[in-house]
C-alpha cells in the first residue's frame, strides 16, 4: 500500500464500483470493490441509506465504518494486495449496536472474500 487510503467522494465513483465491482454482503456492513488499471493508492468511500434513520443515527454508522476502516488498513496496510482498487462501505443497520472488535472482524472478512486481501 501506498500510504493512507484515498477518499471516493463523487456519486459517479460510488455508482461505478456499485455497477461493476465485487460485492460481500456481511452483518454490520456491506463492502464494494472495483479493482483500478492504474497503480494508485487505494481509494474508499462510506455511506449510508436514509432507511438506517435520521442524520444522526447515519452518521453515527459512518463514523464507526471509518474508524473500522482506519484500524484494519492503519495497524496492517500490508493486509491489501498490491494494486490499485476502489472500496466503498455500506452501513448497515447492525452497524449501529454490532461491538466493534465484530465490525472489524466484518471488515476483514468481506476484505477477503472480495479478493482484496
């Protein structure tokens, strides 16, 4: 890995990943992966569904995907397999009361079940 991931912030990124990359549907969250041709670092994004409640709640569940994300990729940044790639993180409903350690653990598995790590 290059360093610390970069942001996806344009819902045309969003959109592409969704459209065309590699889907792992855990409980606490929902991760999306779209490998690059370029050798960038790699790019994620985080988002939630207005189903999950109001601006708070929302928030609340991306702050915890971050964090997860920040632990899983700050402590092992050679746990992603070398290559450019697109991630995007969907909150889910569990990931608002889901302990962390298992959000994490959600995190790693839906890594490696995308091919990713």
């Amino acid at each position: 890995m290059h360093g610390k991931p970069l942001r996806l912030k344009r819902r045309a990124e969003f959109l592409r990943v969704a459209a065309n990359g590699k889907r792992a549907a855990m409980p606490g969250l929902v991760l999306q992966a779209l490998p690059r041709p370029d050798d960038g670092p790699p790019r994620i994004g985080f988002t939630c569904t207005r189903k999950l409640g109001n601006a708070v709640a929302r928030n609340r569940i991306r702050r915890r995907l971050k964090e997860a994300a920040r632990h899983a990729f700050g402590a092992a940044p050679e746990m992603l397999n070398p290559g450019a790639v697109d991630l995007v993180l969907i909150g889910r409903a569990a990931g608002r009361t889901r302990p962390f350690a298992a959000l994490c653990a959600d995190l790693r598995r839906a890594l490696a079940k995308t091919g990713v790590a």
